[in-house]
C-alpha cells in the first residue's frame, strides 16, 4: 500500500470554520434546539447566539429567563431538545 499523506492549509480551513455559512447553519440551529426548548418548557423563553473564537464558530443557547433557566435545571429541556431538533451531544462536546 502507498502511503497517502494530507497536508491542510490551516489558514483556509480556519477561515472555513469561521465562515459566514457555517454561522449561518449555527445559528439555525440554535435557533431550533432554542424553539424545541421553548416548547417543552411550557413558552419559556431561551435564545441562541453565534459568535467566533479564534479559529472556529460557536453557537450557544440559553434560558433568557428565570423561568426558562428552571425549566432547564428541573427537566433537562435543552439536553432533550437536541434530540428534538436533530441534534446529538458528542463525546468532548463542552470542554
């Protein structure tokens, strides 16, 4: 076998993964994994937010009020709104 070897362009793929699709994509997202939550929590308001670090996009969502933020801490309603909006939490996902 021949030995196949890759070599990234970290400027480009840096570049990729701060991207204004891949906020986009994000950002949708979050949107739904926010809307999902929303539903379970009876109407409690939780929201998303896309931003970049470094080298790479983020998207978080949160309970935008006490109500939501006690929804979540009793009934786990964005962990199990991934689920509803497709989603899976990975393994190092949250570090």
């Amino acid at each position: 076998m021949s030995k196949v070897r890759v070599e990234l362009n970290l400027p480009g793929v840096n570049a990729l993964m701060k991207g204004q699709e891949i906020q986009a994509a994000l950002q949708a997202a979050g949107e739904a994994v926010a809307a999902a939550a929303g539903a379970a929590a009876s109407g409690a308001a939780f929201g998303a937010r896309t931003h970049t670090a470094s080298w790479v996009a983020i998207t978080n969502v949160y309970p935008e009020s006490r109500e939501a933020l006690r929804a979540n801490i009793r009934d786990n309603v964005l962990l199990k709104a991934l689920g509803s909006a497709g989603l899976k939490l990975t393994k190092g996902a949250g570090r």
